[in-house]
C-alpha cells in the first residue's frame, strides 16, 4: 500500500495447517507390555501477521512480526523411557520438543 509521503507499508498473514501425525515409536518390548506404539500430536492451525514499512527510498524498513498468534503449543517430537518393576512397567522419563509459543518482534533494516 503506498503511503502519501512516497513510503510503503506491506501486511502479510498466514495461517499454516499440520495434520494429525505419529511421533517416534515406542520400542517393541514397551508395546508388548500395553503401551501404545506410537505418540499421536493432534492437528494444528498456526497463523502468523507482519507488517513492513519501507521508506520512499528503501533505505529504510521496519517490520513488526506476531508469529504463533494463537499461543498454540504442540508436541513435534516425544521420546518415553520404560523401565521394568513388579508390578508393570513405567515410565521413568519423557522428552518432549514443543512447537514455539506465541512470538514477537521489530526487524529494522538500513542500507546504503
């Protein structure tokens, strides 16, 4: 959009879809024991929003950015530890690796 002073002002969004999928698999000794082979992560919607004003010149930009903008968190990997006991195995750690949460920020850019 140009703006009456000669300069420009861009917005952008997006919105990103991932569908439901299996994370990493659990050993074949957990999933004898009951467990379930696999994590399932949910599906999830992602939107994003920029804007960008540039200068009449393009010297000068400056962009404001919200990534994440529904704060969604999901799991993209998760890894579970088993151990033996008597009374059934059990689940002595779980790693899990989240999505970014909800981002934001300013990129001001100069050039000659």
């Amino acid at each position: 959009m140009d703006l009456s002073n000669g300069s420009t002002l861009k917005l952008r969004s997006g919105l990103r879809y991932r569908s439901a999928y299996d994370t990493n698999p659990l050993s074949s000794e957990a999933a004898a024991l009951g467990y379930q082979p696999w994590v399932r992560t949910d599906e999830q919607y992602l939107g994003d929003l920029s804007a960008t004003w540039s200068s009449s010149n393009d010297n000068l930009s400056l962009t404001a950015y919200v990534r994440n903008i529904g704060d969604n968190e999901h799991r993209t990997n998760a890894t579970l530890n088993l151990i033996a006991q008597p009374m059934g195995p059990a689940i002595v750690s779980a790693d899990t690796r989240l999505t970014e949460p909800l981002t934001f920020g300013f990129v001001l850019t100069a050039r000659r």
